[in-house]
C-alpha cells in the first residue's frame, strides 16, 4: 500500500522531516560574569553566562513553512571550595 498525494509527495515525508529538508537559522549573544567575592579560597573561579538566541527554523517541502525560534538560558557555576561546588541552569 502506497500513499502519495497528487503532487507526488509521499504522505509519510510531509509528516517527518529530514536533514535535507530542515534548515536553522539563528544568532546568539552571549554574556559571561566572573563573581568575585569574599568566600573561599583564593583562584576559584565562579561566574553566570546567560545566552539568548532568536532565530527561524524552516521546512522545505510543498508548503515551505517558517518558525519563529527563540532561546534563553542562565546558568550559574559557584565553586565554594576546592570540594565544594554549585551549578545550575534554567532554559527558557
């Protein structure tokens, strides 16, 4: 059993996509912190990067469909000592 449409499109390609037919376009700015404070040892090194990307994702087939993408995260690295450390991330 095939199914094709009238253009001669496989139904199951319109469905999934395929590297060849998925592009990604976005740009990225990126800051970075260095924490510096009065805890723990000297040359520890602690910071907060926080990325935020805008961009459009498309699809090329018979419909050729765009996407309005956007990405943030933050994170935190916290080394408290030389055993201890605190990392954390949120993706928005």
């Amino acid at each position: 059993m095939s199914l094709t449409s009238d253009m001669g499109v496989s139904v199951l390609d319109r469905f999934y996509w395929k590297p060849e037919t998925y592009n990604e376009h976005s740009i990225t700015v990126h800051f970075e912190y260095l924490i510096k404070g009065h805890y723990g040892a000297e040359g520890l090194k602690s910071y907060y990067p926080f990325d935020n990307s805008i961009g459009y994702e498309e699809y090329v087939d018979f419909e050729d469909t765009q996407n309005v993408l956007y990405l943030g995260s933050f994170d935190i690295f916290l080394e408290i000592s030389a055993h201890y450390l605190l990392k954390g991330n949120l993706v928005f």
